[in-house]
C-alpha cells in the first residue's frame, strides 16, 4: 500500500534500468498501478493476492505475485500490463518490510489509519513528483474491459486514474504523520534494487519466492 506516485516512480525507474526488457511501457505503467484501483480497503488483499503462512513458528504474510505469474502465464513474461501488475506486488511487499523498519509493524491497518496514511501521501506527492521528475505519462489501454486481468476484480481503473493525475500538481500544507520524505528515500535506497532484481528475474524465468519478501502479521 504505497502511495501510488512511490509506485509510477518504482515503474519509471524499473522502465530505465532495465535496458529495453520492459516492453510497451505505457501498458507497463497501467500494471504497475492496477492493484489499487480499488473501492476500499476491503478489497486489498484479493487483488494483492496476500495469503497467510508459517515459517518457523512464526504468522506471516506474503503477496504472492508468483501464484499471480502463474495464473496469468506467458503474459507476465510477454505483456508489459501483466508484468507491471507483477511488480506492483513485489514492490508493495518490500514496503510492507519497510514498515518493520521504522516502526510501523503491529499498526492496526483500519480504515482510519488508511485514511491517514493517504493524507501523508497527498503531502508528499509534491516531494515524489519533483524529486524524482515524475510526468503523467499515463495511457488509457485500449480493450482494457476485455483484458483477462478482470478476472481479479472489477478494478476502478477510470476513476482511478483521473484522480492519480491529481497527483502531479498538488502542492497541500502540514506534516506528515506516519511517512516522511526520509522515509521515502529510505524505501528507494533499499528496495529499489530488489525490484530489479525481481523484474530481472521473473523476465529470465527464475522468479523470486514470495516467501524471501513475506512480512510478520
């Protein structure tokens, strides 16, 4: 549950470090958002594909993007939408890793905090967007409606996304309360070569297993 311009920057940055292996990023960067394109918080874990495991004693979560590849193959291989779905996954499951880090684990996650929470991201929108030089570069996908990826959810992906190219010009006043712009970077610095790695991966046909990013309940 990053914000979704933390996500548009990953997919820009994945897109520029990947020599040319993501193709048709405009479906790519589609991808790299749909999971979010959701009514509400109670939706979450269905189109994050999240399950419940043990692993020495111990109550974790993981978002199974490799039960996601697995469903929707060859196309995450193939289709830049599929592939950036797969990412988004991947890189909310380092984000939940970075909760741990500083300090946000064992945070209930109602509706309340959620709401919270995006009010820290309206706040940094302006910080992500022009630290990183973010630009809307999004495009509808023709025959989306059509797309096997609905079999997920019924994704919201039109309100979504005019409400996403908000995102690049507000400039709103206050303090953050759960994630700061250190926060930010911090998430960046770690992870951002993970997701590499992982797209580097799956692409390669040796993908990661969700397990090695599964996060404490």
């Amino acid at each position: 549950m990053a914000q979704r311009t933390i996500h548009y920057m990953i997919g820009e940055e994945l897109i520029r470090r990947s020599g040319g292996a993501v193709r048709d990023v405009d479906r790519f960067r589609i991808g790299n958002l749909l999971p979010d394109a959701i009514e509400g918080l109670k939706d979450r874990a269905l189109t994050h594909y999240q399950e419940d495991i043990r692993r020495d004693g111990k109550l974790l979560r993981i978002s199974d993007f490799e039960r996601f590849r697995r469903e929707f193959a060859p196309l995450v291989e193939r289709d830049g939408l599929y592939l950036g779905y797969y990412m988004h996954l991947v890189e909310d499951a380092c984000y939940r890793r970075l909760w741990a880090q500083i300090g946000l684990k064992g945070i209930p996650v109602t509706e309340a905090f959620v709401e919270r929470l995006h009010l820290d991201y309206h706040l940094l929108n302006a910080y992500t967007v022009r630290r990183w030089g973010l630009r809307d570069e999004l495009v509808w996908p023709e025959g989306f409606e059509d797309e096997p990826i609905n079999r997920i959810y019924p994704f919201l992906l039109r309100d979504f996304l005019a409400e996403m190219r908000g995102d690049f010009s507000e400039n709103p006043q206050g303090e953050t309360r759960y994630i700061t712009e250190r926060h930010v970077e911090l998430y960046v610095s770690e992870y951002l070569g993970l997701c590499c790695e992982a797209l580097r991966r799956v692409l390669d046909g040796d993908p990661l297993d969700p397990a090695e990013l599964a996060w404490e309940r």
